[in-house]
C-alpha cells in the first residue's frame, strides 16, 4: 500500500501562482460584461429617454401591440387614444416604442 502511496507523488500545490488560476476566470468576466450586461444597460438607458420624451399627439406601439396615440399624460400613467372615443390609460413603462413623433 505505501508503494502506491509514494507513485502517486507528493500531494499538495503543483505550483503556479494563485494570480495565473484566476485569470482565466477574470477574462470570462469581463467577456461577460462586455457582451451581456453593457448592452443591456445601453438599451435601458436609450428605452428611458424615450419615454422621458414622450408628447402628446405622439403615435405609440404598447408591450401588447397595441396602436395608440397620446391623449394625456399624467405622472406614471398615459392615456392613450386608441380608437374614436375610446381611451385607456396605461403605464409609462408599457411603451415599447415611438411610432410617430407629432410636430
């Protein structure tokens, strides 16, 4: 038994700094930053100045698909005309996109 034992060789580090074990680890990070979370926050950030800009008389497209134009605007909540008499309100995050931007 203590031959197989002493063919194993010694047991503990087999060298190589702790800093070289981590840089594979730091390479997938920032990888990871770079393809993933920077996009993401540049399309927030781009979706937030759109909905800051929102007007009345602007044409929008709700996260439900539906066509509206702004009637109203009021601290969180749109109010969106949809069809001749008929308004709904929603939320100012539920717009996904500007369709047409009134003059």
């Amino acid at each position: 038994m203590k031959d197989i034992l002493f063919a194993m060789g010694p047991s503990g580090s087999q060298g190589g700094s702790p800093f070289a074990m981590l840089l594979p680890i730091v390479g997938m990070l920032v990888i990871f930053y770079l393809l993933l979370i920077r996009p993401q926050q540049k399309r927030q950030k781009q979706q937030q100045q759109m909905i800051d800009a929102l007007r009345k008389g602007d044409r929008v497209i709700t996260t439900s698909g539906i066509y509206g134009t702004i009637a109203g605007i009021k601290d969180n909540i749109i109010v969106l005309t949809i069809a001749e008499n008929v308004k709904v309100e929603i939320m100012k995050n539920s717009v996904a996109s500007l369709v047409q931007k009134s003059d």
